[in-house]
C-alpha cells in the first residue's frame, strides 16, 4: 500500500477514539496494533479498515471507571 491508499483519515479516527474511550497513552499502541493485525492479515487497505473497526470496537467497549 503506497501512501496514497493509505486511510491516514481512518487511523487518525482510530486514535481519537482510543484516546477518548481508554486513556490518551493507549492512541499509539493502538494504531500500531491494528497495523500488526492488518499486516498478519495479508495487508492491503480492506486489512487496514477490518483491523482498524477491530481496534475501534474495542475501545468503544471499554469499561470506564467509576468515579
């Protein structure tokens, strides 16, 4: 995937809503995890999107803590 396939749009998506949902340190990790599992994946942006919503789930279903 050259950078003009690349869903930078999507990945940024993806650390807004891990920084907001879980905590702001976790956004890299997160957009390197989701890179992992779209490379194991076979790579190749329909990859990137899958593991990107992947990743995105499961933030949003990330327990918050009780205050």
């Amino acid at each position: 995937m050259d950078a003009a396939e690349s869903p930078i749009p999507a990945i940024l998506d993806l650390a807004r809503d891990v920084s907001n949902a879980v905590a702001r340190p976790a956004a890299p990790l997160s957009a390197f995890m989701a890179g992992l599992a779209a490379g194991r994946a076979g790579g190749g942006e329909a990859a990137v999107r899958e593991a990107i919503a992947a990743v995105t789930r499961a933030a949003a279903a990330w327990p918050t803590p009780q205050s």
